[in-house]
C-alpha cells in the first residue's frame, strides 16, 4: 500500500455505528494507516439510521455511547492525525427498502450527539443544555423518546 503512492491521494474514512466500539482494535488500525503513509483518517458515526432496517424511532442512548466510543479512540490516537468525524444518518439501507428513522424523530439524537462531540463527553449539564435547547422537559436516552 504504501509503494502503491494511494497514501498521498486519499484519506481514508473509518466507519463504525456500533455502540459497544472496539476502542483498542480502531487505535490499532490508525496506527496501521499512519505507517503506510496516510496524512490523515476520517472516522464516520450516525446519529440515526444505523440500528435496523425497519426502525421507526431512534435510540438515543446507542448513538451517543457509539459518539463517546469515536472520542475515545480519538483521545487515544496522535491528536493531528485524525481530520474529522462524518455524522451520518441514513434514511434507508438499500434502494429497494422502506424509509426508516426519517430526520423529525431523531433531532434529539443529532443535538445529543453533537453537543458530545463538542464537549468531548455528555454529561447531565450537557443533557439539560440539550433539553433546552429543544424544548424539551425531559429527554430521555435509554428509552425511545416520545
């Protein structure tokens, strides 16, 4: 890979939407593309979309525990090697399925979510600031949110 001269063209994006991300396996792999030369790695998340084919709803808690397992790969990585971080949230997972998850019900997800990213963690502060800033009395992330 490396004599191949791919290094210097591409940037490689590394996709994971589980919530029980391999921390240590990820580290391990940014380690691999930084010795063959690449300048940089994306990480790619989703916000919604990524838990089943027919999902209605979207589970807050999986997508923000998925956000916080990309933090810590990326606190655990050379801190000018990582470019950024694609939150992704698809609607459908192939061209001849239903619509899933469509963007109304997963707001809350997407402002969970990028208030971690913003903070590097989510916290119950975090959480009331999230509450507020959506009008919400109390968002829950373990259940679905009605």
């Amino acid at each position: 890979l490396s004599e191949s001269g791919v290094p210097q063209l591409v940037q490689p994006m590394i996709w994971d939407y589980t919530a029980d991300l391999d921390v240590e396996g990820k580290v391990h792999l940014i380690e691999k593309y930084r010795r063959c030369g690449f300048s940089k790695v994306w990480f790619a998340s989703a916000f919604k979309g990524a838990t089943g084919v027919n999902q209605s709803l979207t589970l807050i808690g999986h997508h923000l525990q998925n956000h916080l397992r990309w933090l810590a790969v990326a606190s655990s990585s050379p801190p000018t090697f990582l470019e950024g971080i694609a939150l992704t949230g698809w609607q459908r997972y192939d061209h001849f399925s239903v619509l899933c998850e469509l963007l109304p019900v997963a707001i809350p997800s997407l402002a969970v979510c990028l208030q971690a990213l913003k903070n590097g963690g989510y916290s119950e502060k975090i959480k009331e600031n999230v509450e507020k800033l959506l009008g919400m009395s109390n968002l829950e992330t373990d259940t679905f949110t009605r």
